[in-house]
C-alpha cells in the first residue's frame, strides 16, 4: 500500500464574492467564512497541511473559478 506524504503549504489568496464556502471542494478553514457560511471577501493567508496532488487540484479549481477565488502567492513550508 503507497501512502502519499502530506506537505505544509502557505497560501495567499483573495476571495473576490461571497461564495459558499462549501462550493469550494477542498477543506479550507472556517476563519475564511462569516456566520452564514460565505466566504469572506479580501486577502487571507492559510497554512493547509496537503498532499501535492491535492494541492495541484487546487490551483486547477481557482484557475477556472477565478472569479470567486485566485491564489496570489504560495510557498512550500516543509
């Protein structure tokens, strides 16, 4: 059995409409949303504890939701 390392990543992105933050399929943390689930719109800086390929199936998702959500900046901790 092949187990897949996880990786520390930061992450700058910015929200650019209040989007549900369940729409996004990727576990983001709840900071980013305000009460009703929407995410909140601006800068934000997260630190996801990811899988490579998860991390590539990220930039995949913002780069056609570019509208809702664009990763500004990221840099591999670990």
């Amino acid at each position: 059995m092949e187990t897949k390392e996880r990786k520390t990543y930061s992450l700058d992105i910015k929200i650019y409409e209040p989007a549900n933050i369940y729409e996004v399929p990727f576990p983001l943390p709840e900071k980013m949303s305000d009460s009703k689930s929407l995410f909140k719109m601006g800068y934000h800086n997260i630190v996801v504890h990811w899988e490579p390929s998860l991390v590539d199936e990220f930039y995949e998702w913002c780069s056609t939701h570019g509208s809702i959500i664009k990763i500004l900046g990221s840099e591999k901790l670990d």
